[in-house]
C-alpha cells in the first residue's frame, strides 16, 4: 500500500508499488505533519495515474534511477500518449503566474487577514513581475539568487524594489520575498517533482537593533500632555505592553475586573477582528493599578449592572463604535504629540518596549514578563531587552505595581529611574 515514510534521518520518502515492484523516492522534505499533508496529497496523484495507466515515472521523478528503467523504448506510455522528453516537459507544466493562482486558493485559508495582505503585495511587486512569464519548470537556483543580488545590488538607489518609504529594502524584507517564492517552489517541486530552486539558500543576515523604549520621565510628560480622550488609551499602552492590534481588537466581555485580568483574545487589523497573532498570544494579563484605573473610567454607562449588554463593544473605539484605526492615531494623535513634546519620533510599538523595560526595571520575574508579553519563553526577552536586565528577583507583579504609583504620583526613586534608563 502506498505511504509517506521518514528515514532516520528525518527526511520523509514516497512508498508505493509501480508495474510489480515496491518504489522508494526520496524527498528533501523533514518529517512535519505539514510536509507529511502536501507529500500525500503529491502521493494520491501518482496512485491516480498508476491506476488510470497514465503515470510516467520520469516526469515525477527525472532524477530518479527508475525513471530510464520504467521509461517505454517506443516513446508511448499508454494508448495515444507520447512520454514528454526534456523539450515538450516545460511546456506542459503552468507558467509561474498560473501556478501562484492555484497555490494562493489553496493556502490563504491557513492565513491570517495581515499575512495575505503581505504574501500579495510581494507577488505583485517583486515575483510576478520576474517570474510570471516562466513555465514553473523554467526556473532555476541560478535565477533565484540572481533575482535575490538584484534585490540587494539596488538597495543604495531609487527603483522598483523600495518600499512604500522610498526607502531600499532591508535584509528582512528581501528574506521574506524569497521565503515566499520558497513555499511556492517547495509546493511545485513536490506536484510536478521538480527540483526545488530555493532549497538550501540561506537567508540574509540581520543586523540587531536595539530597542528605544520611552523613559519614565517621558511617558509622564505624555500622559499629562496628551489628548483627555486619548489619555486612558496611552495608559492602558504603556502599561501593559500589548500590541497595537491586541489594544484594539479588546472588548468589554474579556476584561474581568473581579480578578482584576485582562483576557487577550483576539487582535483587530486591517478592519478585520480575527485570532490572535499566535496560540501563545492567548493569555490572560495581569492590571497594574494605573490600567485598572483607566478601565474602571473608561466602563460605560450601565456597565456595572449589566455587563453583558456591552459584550461585544470595543473597549477603545472612535465615536462610530468602530476600534481605533492605527494609521489615524499615528498621524492625527501620536506624532503630533510627540512634535509637541520635543521627542523624537518613536513608533507606538515602542510602548510595548518601554511596559517590558519597565517591567524588568521594577525586578518582576522573566518568565512572569514573558507570560505577560505573549511569549511562550524567555529567550526572546533576553534578547531583546537583556541590556535593562538588572539583578533579578522573583515576585509577581507587585514591584511593578509599586513603582508606577510612585511615577505617576510625582517621583520615582533615582535607582529604578536609572534602571528605566
């Protein structure tokens, strides 16, 4: 019977049976559920021609020693079908555009709304354009990092490849366009038994940045200065370190403020509200007593005797009930303020930065900061913050606690607002 196997060494192999003898191929693939799903689907096809007397070994398989044993001396594989040579193999196969179509209505219900929006701006910019007129065969190791030099070599001038910005693309930028054309290949290669040109390139190296986050002194001057209307909303930010989609996908019905919790379920982008940005985003935040505050202010008229009829309400929204739009309050609420203050512009993501800083600051324990963060472990906030981790001590939330009620009551001790620094 035909199957998806895994040698020792991870690497998984079609199993099956073709004119009486077992056939083993061998694939580049590791054994993951995932590449298990697309080697069976490939595998059904074959068990489908084997049996419609339509298979040719080669086609599937060029590389394979089977493939000039099974290949018919008289050119003909079945009545009225000739075996495509090297020439005529091309041809057959969709053109690269043709294919990306197939692939997108298969794929995008794995993706998230932001993620599909992201997978077609990189076709239409950068690989439709370079690929779209080439059989899916056609392309090869040497086209994908020509194509991948080109990206870089015009990274110092004005041309298609910038971003919106006017700026060159960064290295992230161009490892996330050939991971897309990656997938695409990885899928083809496996449909069409294609060598997969993208296999074994390695991504660009990234340069580390380092973080900005806001000091104490700075997110008092922000609050004081800011809009009234604005003011619980830049709170709830800066202290709880959430990002922009989880604040604004927040609804009255995951806020318990019995146990004092904030419960983290859904993220609101690009005018959609859907699941959270991974499985270890769920979770459930602790209110320091400056977000509790901002919250219990903000509760609607009526709130405290039924709750439930604000359930699905938004906790932040415009005056149509609609959650805040990002790109509004950069432009018309965040950068004029930060103009206002004298600061350097800092993207509001950088409150999710300063809450972490604060968090590590105030001696909070690592694993508790990361819970909170949406993190599944501490590695990332090592290093991402490993430079504000002073001597650190277990507690639970408390210290934090402590020290924001000093901030905001005019002064923190000169320790932990050098730490904050």
């Amino acid at each position: 019977m035909s199957s998806v196997r895994a040698r020792k060494d991870g690497r998984l192999f079609f199993d099956f049976r073709f004119e009486g003898e077992r056939c083993r191929e061998l694939s580049q693939l590791q054994d993951t559920p995932a590449n298990r799903r697309k080697m069976e689907r490939v595998l059904t096809v074959i068990d489908n021609d084997i049996a419609a007397r339509r298979f040719v070994y080669e086609r599937v398989f060029p590389g394979s020693n089977r493939a000039k044993r099974f290949a018919r001396p008289t050119g003909i594989d079945a009545p009225g079908m000739m075996v495509p040579n090297a020439v005529t193999r091309h041809a057959e196969l969709p053109s690269f555009a043709d294919f990306v179509q197939t692939w997108k209505q298969e794929k995008q219900i794995e993706w998230r709304v932001s993620y599909r929006g992201a997978v077609e701006s990189i076709l239409e910019t950068h690989l439709l354009p370079r690929f779209g007129h080439l059989h899916i065969g056609e392309i090869q190791r040497a086209d994908v990092l020509q194509f991948r030099s080109a990206l870089v070599n015009q990274r110092n001038g004005k041309s298609s490849v910038e971003n919106q910005d006017g700026q060159p693309l960064a290295p992230a930028t161009i490892n996330r366009i050939v991971g897309v054309l990656g997938m695409i290949m990885s899928e083809a290669s496996l449909r069409f038994g294609l060598d997969n040109p993208c296999l074994g390139i390695k991504r660009l190296k990234i340069q580390r940045q380092d973080v900005s986050p806001f000091t104490l002194e700075e997110v008092r001057m922000i609050l004081a200065r800011t809009r009234a209307d604005y003011r619980p909303y830049l709170t709830f930010r800066f202290f709880t370190g959430l990002r922009s989609g989880e604040v604004h996908g927040l609804k009255w019905k995951h806020v318990d403020f019995a146990s004092r919790e904030v419960l983290i379920r859904e993220t609101h982008q690009h005018g959609r509200t859907e699941y959270t940005k991974t499985d270890g985003s769920q979770r459930e935040l602790q209110m320091s007593q400056p977000v509790f505050d901002a919250l219990m202010a903000m509760r609607p008229e009526g709130f405290q005797n039924n709750p439930r009829q604000f359930d699905n309400e938004y906790v932040f929204r415009t005056r149509t009930g609609q959650p805040i739009d990002n790109s509004n309050f950069v432009d018309r609420v965040w950068k004029p303020l930060l103009r206002h203050l004298g600061l350097e512009y800092r993207r509001p993501y950088n409150m999710r930065h300063t809450c972490a800083t604060l968090w590590l600051a105030a001696g909070e324990a690592p694993e508790w900061i990361a819970r909170q963060l949406g993190h599944t472990t501490t590695e990332m906030l090592f290093r991402t913050y490993s430079r504000y981790v002073p001597n650190l001590v277990r507690r639970d939330g408390t210290a934090f606690d402590r020290m924001i009620a000093g901030a905001i009551n005019g002064g923190v001790s000169s320790k932990l607002e050098e730490d904050a620094r």
